[in-house]
C-alpha cells in the first residue's frame, strides 16, 4: 500500500489522503513460485545436509523467558492427554507425526511449539515437563534429520527456537544425556538452517518469524555472534517491507498484528537474558505496533474484526501491554494501515479506510473497505462477522470463504457484489485500488468522510460513506452515496447496506418500517433510522474469540441506484 498526498485541500484546511493498493495485488508470479519450489526441493540434496552438520552445543548459553499467558483452554487439554487447536482435537497417545491425520492448521500449531507456552500457564514444571519431552520424542523421531516441508519451513524453525528456548526447562529436564544431546544437536541444525533459508521465506510474517529463529539462535547458542548480526540486519529488512511507519503491519489483521509484536518481544527478551542491550528499533516497534493494535479495540478491550482475524479479547490484549511493557495509546489516525477511530462518551467506532492487503503479503484477505464496528461501553452494538481465518477448522469451507466477502461485513454492497474480488483460489483479485479519506476533528464532533472505487470499472459508481459522531458519543449519523464515475452506470442497480449486529443485541423493527429499536443486555437502547433505503432486519452470525459461530442478526438498508446515483443517510442514536 503506498499513500499520496495531492496537492488540493479539503474544506477546513484538513489535507485529503489517498491509500493506493500497488501492484503487488496480482500475488507472487509463476516463476517466483516455481523458484521457490525448487528452493523446498534443495533442502533435502546433500548439498544442504552437508551444511546442516557442525558442532553439537552442549547447552544453552542462557534461557530466555516467555512473559506471555498461554491459552487456558489448551493448556488444560494438553493436561488431560490432548493437543486442542481450533476446535480440533487429537489425543497425544493416538498422535502419528510420521502420517498425520489432522489438519494444516492443527500442523501449524503442533510444529511450532506454541502448546509448550499453553502448557507452561496451566501446569508446574514437574507436571508439564513428561508430556512436553513426550511430544519432543515423537517430533525428534520423524523430523529431527529429515529436512521436509512444512515441518523444516523457516518460520516454523523461527517459531520453534523461540519456544524451545523460551520453555527450555520443559523440554530439557531429562536425565537421559542422549536425549538432551539430539534436542540441542536439532536446536542448532535448525538455526544453520535458518541462515540459509530465512531470506528466502515468502514476505511478512513468515520472514519476520524466521529471521527472529535466526537472531535468538545467536543470542543463546554458544558461538553466535556473526549469526547475531546478520539476523539483526535480515529482521530489519522484513520489517520495513511489512510494517509501516505508523506500526501497521501490510496483513492489515489483528491477529498477524499480535504475533508479530509477540515474537519481537521474544526476541527481545533473548537480549535480556543475556544481559545485552536491544536494537533500538524492537522496542520502537513493538511499540508502534501495539500502538496500531489497540486502535482497533472496542469499548470491551477487545479487537473489532478484520482481514480474516475474529475479535482478540480483552484480557488478552491487557497481558500483551503488560508483558511488553509499553506505554501507549491507541492510535486514533493510522492512515498507512487504513484504520480510521473515533470515540465520544462511551461510544468506540473503527472504520476501515484503506484498500485490502496486497495478494504477495497476506492470504485469506477481505472485501471490507468503509466497512466499521461500533461499541456502546462493553456492548458491541455494530460488528464484522469476521473469524475467516480463526474461525473452528470444522466449519465448512464455504462459510469461513463467506466470511470474507463485503456482505459479511457493515457497509455498502453494490449489485450482491464484493467490492474487491475473491477468486475461487481464495487469492483477491481485481476491485478497490484507491481509497480517499478526509478526518476533521472538533471540540463539538468527530466526522470521517472516505469513498472507494471498487465498484467503478464494474458498476461506474463510487462508494463515498460519511460518518459524524457527537462529542458525548450518543449521536453518530451517516451517510452512503453512490457517485456515477465515467459512462457505464445502469438505469437500477440495487445496493444493501448491512449492519451486522452484536450478539446480545435485540433489534425490533418500528411502527412506521424506517427505523429499528436495538435493545442491549443492560436495559439501554439505540435507535438505528434511515431515509432513502428500506429497512429489514435478516439473521447473521459472528465468530466470537474462540472462533466458535454465534448466531446473531443484521439491519439491512436496500434500494436502487439509478444513473445518477443515490444516496441514503442514516442515523444511531442512544435512546435511553
């Protein structure tokens, strides 16, 4: 995503910024995946063997620690004798790495190691330590000298000397010196690996993990101090092509957001246990980036939902400023990311003011430009159906695909049709290239005016949405038009603006069908009224933090644009 500023200025004095999707939408080229192909194929020639033997370390030079809480949840399943993920579940006795029967997102998390941080919040050392060195077993048996895909892909390795050094007390309690001598030997082929390997990850999260193996690898393996050095200068390089200046990370999604301030951290905390003093650009970053992320938290603590992420809640996004131990606040104008936040009272709204990611930097991207969320104090009023890439690994495909498109998101919908493409690959294709937005801030409201051209080469209309929130947060009014842009406009297109509502919200339709009554748990209410649509109220669901569906419903405003366009305005306004 790059940004312009031209030249003309806004009514007020306030500068226009235009977010601009570049070239990179198309995704990677034929030959660049063919190259990286055979990049997987080299690993196992002799050639790389060769460079994976050196000197077995005969212990860590420090243990670093993990200040981040585990899942609860699977942490007590691990305990009782199961590895859950996403609401997937295999027994560890029944577990067969050697011909897995779970899926690529269950194998994600059982190579990382990530359980051994949910292990770790549950249970005491003496308990946590057999199962932790049980599973080491199993992983050794199949993976430690076959170097295959995805068990030896370089985040996986990244993530991997993270953990293992982070929970380095679990997995290296045993008296059995074979044991622990094939756990260190595999600790060290894995960060020769790296070096060989982590400029050549695909770009954003994957780099950042690897490069971040390569640097915790020099910090705490005997020897590593040229290995050291070239991490710091490889992990700098994946976060100036991925994060921008004011600490958005190029995925645009909260979840990438967190584990990526989450593996910095640990990377840092390498550097504290050996008693060395940081780069000076992770603690920046991690800073900025928690910065980002909390911009997208609502009136619960919790991230609204975007870009595949469902919402990460509360509690733990207060561990995650704790364990880093950043003073921040939220960032209320984070135009490179594309996020927009505004708040009154103890009204939170969150508009996406930008174009999708890019194809090359994320997978699994959403439809969602102009799309917002709005919280009333610890009650989601308007939401996301989100969860598209965190949602239960059992819920049919067709569905988490479905959570990606514009309907399933709370904005403007032109002709059934996303506005930016989903092609059946699941790869974006054609749609918004360019988003403008204009912020004017004042002591009596708060007022976001952006419009996008995703429907303009399909439908020649511009989708411009206004939103004006009241100091106090009790009044937010809007308006969507559709704008003719260039001669294909057709004599009536229909449109539906959706407002998916939050799960404990009871909306009730008025007496004279052009307003809705939404009831909250707590006895308050809003009233949602509009002019130049119909109003109906249809079934919807989101995915709440868990990625489990909850059934929930949506306000939807239809009608037809004709040549000349149409414009619909609306206003929620608390009622009691």
């Amino acid at each position: 995503m790059s940004k312009d500023r031209p030249a003309d200025i806004r009514p007020g004095g306030v500068p226009e910024e235009r977010l601009v999707r570049t070239d990179g939408d198309r995704g990677l080229s034929l030959a660049e995946r063919m190259s990286a192909s055979l990049h997987r194929l080299a690993w196992r020639s002799p050639v790389h063997s060769l460079r994976l033997k050196g000197r077995h370390p005969l212990k860590l030079v420090a243990v670093a620690d993990d200040p981040f809480l585990g899942d609860i949840t699977r942490g007590r399943a691990l305990l009782g004798g199961a590895l859950v993920w996403r609401g997937e579940t295999h027994p560890i006795a029944d577990l067969s790495l050697a011909k897995p029967k779970f899926s690529a997102e269950f194998g994600e998390y059982l190579h990382s190691f990530q359980w051994l941080r949910d292990l770790s919040s549950v249970a005491t050392r003496a308990e946590a330590a057999p199962i932790a060195e049980a599973l080491m077993r199993e992983w050794l048996a199949v993976h430690e000298k076959v170097v295959t895909d995805p068990a030896w892909r370089p985040d996986q390795w990244g993530r991997r000397i993270l953990f293992w050094t982070a929970h380095a007390p679990l997995i290296l309690s045993s008296t059995d010196l074979v044991y622990r001598s094939q756990v260190l030997n595999a600790l060290a082929r894995g960060a020769r690996h790296l070096e060989r390997t982590a400029g050549k990850a695909p770009m954003g999260m994957q780099r950042m993990a690897a490069w971040s193996g390569v640097m915790v690898a020099g910090l705490l393996l005997p020897g590593g101090d040229s290995r050291l050095a070239v991490g710091e200068a490889g992990l700098r390089r994946a976060i100036g092509a991925w994060v921008s200046d004011d600490g958005g990370t190029a995925a645009r999604s909260p979840t990438r957001q967190a584990e990526a301030i989450t593996l910095l951290t640990l990377v840092r905390g390498a550097y504290a246990a050996r008693r060395i003093e940081p780069p000076e650009f992770l603690t920046v970053r991690i800073e900025a980036m928690l910065a980002a992320l909390t911009a997208l938290c609502m009136g619960d603590g919790g991230t609204s939902s975007w870009q595949g992420a469902g919402p990460i809640a509360g509690d733990t996004i207060a561990q995650m400023i704790d364990a880093t131990g950043a003073r921040i606040r939220p960032l209320r104008n984070a135009r490179d990311w594309g996020y927009q936040r505004i708040e009154g009272g103890n009204s939170v709204l969150v508009l996406d003011a930008a174009p999708p990611p890019v194809a090359r930097m994320v997978e699994g991207g959403c439809a969602s430009t102009l799309a917002f969320e709005l919280s009333d104090g610890p009650h989601r009023l308007i939401v996301n159906c989100g969860g598209a890439r965190t949602a239960e690994v059992a819920l049919p495909r067709d569905l988490t695909e479905g959570l990606r498109t514009s309907a399933a998101h709370s904005t403007l919908i032109l002709a059934d049709s996303n506005s930016t493409a989903i092609h059946p690959d699941g790869a974006l294709g054609k749609g918004v290239t360019e988003v403008s937005v204009n912020r004017h801030d004042s002591a009596e409201m708060q007022r976001i005016e952006a419009s996008h051209d995703g429907y303009a080469r399909r439908f020649g209309f511009l989708h411009r949405r206004q939103i004006i929130m009241s100091r106090d947060g009790s009044d937010i009014r809007g308006e969507d038009s559709l704008i003719p842009a260039g001669k294909r406009q057709k004599p009536a297109t229909p449109f539906a603006i959706r407002f998916h509502l939050g799960v404990h919200v009871d909306a009730s339709p008025t007496a004279d069908g052009l307003a809705a009554l939404l009831r909250l748990t707590d006895g308050s209410a809003w009233q949602l009224r509009c002019k130049g649509a119909v109003l109906g109220i249809e079934e919807s669901l989101w995915v709440d933090a868990k990625g489990g569906p909850r059934l929930t419903g949506q306000i939807v405003l239809s009608g037809e644009a004709g040549a000349s366009g149409a414009t619909v305005t609306w206003l929620l306004r608390r009622s009691r």
